[in-house]
C-alpha cells in the first residue's frame, strides 16, 4: 500500500474524545481521581513541559482507535500543559504517560482492569498505581526490563518519577499521599481552609501590633506632658 494510500486510510478513522463512560461511580472516586489529580497540578505548576490530566481518553497506536484507556489520572513529562480533547501518543512525540493512577469502584472488572495493565505495560508506562478507597489497599507497579513488576511493599515508596510518598494506612480512604516537602495532598476545601487561616492569623498579627502601636504612642505622648523624653 502507498504511503498516500495508508496516510488518507489513516485520516478517515475516528478518534472519539469520550468512550461514552462516566468519569466516576460514586462520589469516594470521584473525590480522590480529583485530589490526586489536583495534588499533582499543584507538585508540578511551575513545570511548562509537565501535562496532568484526569480521565482523559489516550489513544496508544495510529490507525487503531481500540487500543485506548482512560486512566483516572495520568502525568506525562516532556509534555506540555494545555488542553486537550484526547492523548493521542502518535501526536505527542510517541510519549506515553510515564505515571498513570487508577481508583477501583464497585463498577471495575477484572477483565477490564487487565486488558489496562496490558495497554499500559504495552505502552511503556513507567509506573502504575491502583487504589481501592472502599479497603484502603494500594497497589503499585514499576517499569522493568519492559515489563510492569510489583512494588513489593507500597509503606513508604516514593515515586521516582513524582517524588511523592505514599503512606497506606489501615481500613477506608487511609492512604496519605505526600509531597516532596512532606506536605500531604489536600482537597480544594482544605486549602481554602488554610488559607483562610493564614488571613485569619495575619489578620490577628496586624491588630495586635497596631494595638502595641497605639500603647507606645500614647505612653509616649503621656511622658511628653510629664516633661519626660519619650526615649
């Protein structure tokens, strides 16, 4: 076949931006596909050539639209931030994401939680992660000799990619992720509360000192009536 043959054959497939499934099953997905995600945005703002995204169809290979996931959260470096309708990898200079995440439900299957493995284990994913937030269980894999071998033991393990650390604990929605820095992942709630609780603090700050400020002048000024040197 042409190389125009195959390039107009090419052009006439599809590539939908949704698989038609809904981004999460309840709200406990929900609310950690959004932490992660938002928690990795954050890790890595200043970073131009750091793409984050979350539940976002990727396509693995041109011509065959079925070879696609749409993993809960994925990070893809040497790639630059902005929008997308899709992850096509032919179109991103054959980067796959290095880090993706998923986090079970009720809804996932084996099989269709396998046929991900294989995509991802295909596509050179370097690390991939699962979550269940009903038990608290993590599990990790890592990218070696081109195949994804289990984190034996997830206490503990930093990223080498993210520089995160990961901390299971026991029983639902336990685990701690942390930043390099030892700051924990937090909800958008959690910091606006914190950073309402600063202003609240430097608010308190600013009162107290204007108040010692105010002492000062007047005993100063009582000082001057006494013919006393203020200093």
């Amino acid at each position: 076949m042409s190389t125009s043959a195959l390039r107009s054959r090419n052009d006439q497939i599809l590539y939908p931006d949704s698989d038609g499934q809904p981004m999460s099953d309840n709200t406990v997905q929900f609310r950690w596909i959004v932490l992660i995600k938002e928690g990795l945005e954050f890790l890595f703002r200043d970073r131009p050539d750091v793409f984050v995204a979350g539940d976002l169809l990727g396509y693995a290979e041109e011509g065959n639209p079925k070879a696609r996931t749409a993993p809960d959260v994925m990070v893809a470096f040497g790639r630059p931030k902005g929008d997308r309708g899709s992850y096509k990898q032919w179109e991103e200079g054959g980067i796959a994401p290095q880090v993706v995440f998923e986090i079970l439900s009720p809804g996932n299957r084996v099989p269709e939680m396998m046929r991900k493995f294989r995509i991802y284990e295909d596509r050179g994913v370097e690390e991939y992660y699962i979550y269940n937030p009903d038990d608290g269980d993590l599990q990790g894999w890592i990218q070696k000799d081109g195949r994804l071998q289990e984190v034996p033991d997830p206490r503990g393990w930093i990223s080498p990619r993210l520089g995160v650390r990961f901390e299971p604990g026991e029983g639902p929605e336990s685990l701690k992720i942390l930043h390099p820095d030892g700051t924990p992942f937090k909800t958008a709630l959690e910091m606006q509360e914190d950073a309402q609780a600063e202003r609240l603090r430097a608010d308190a700050a600013e009162e107290s000192a204007r108040v010692e400020r105010l002492r000062a002048e007047r005993l100063a000024a009582r000082l001057r009536e006494l013919g006393e040197s203020a200093d």
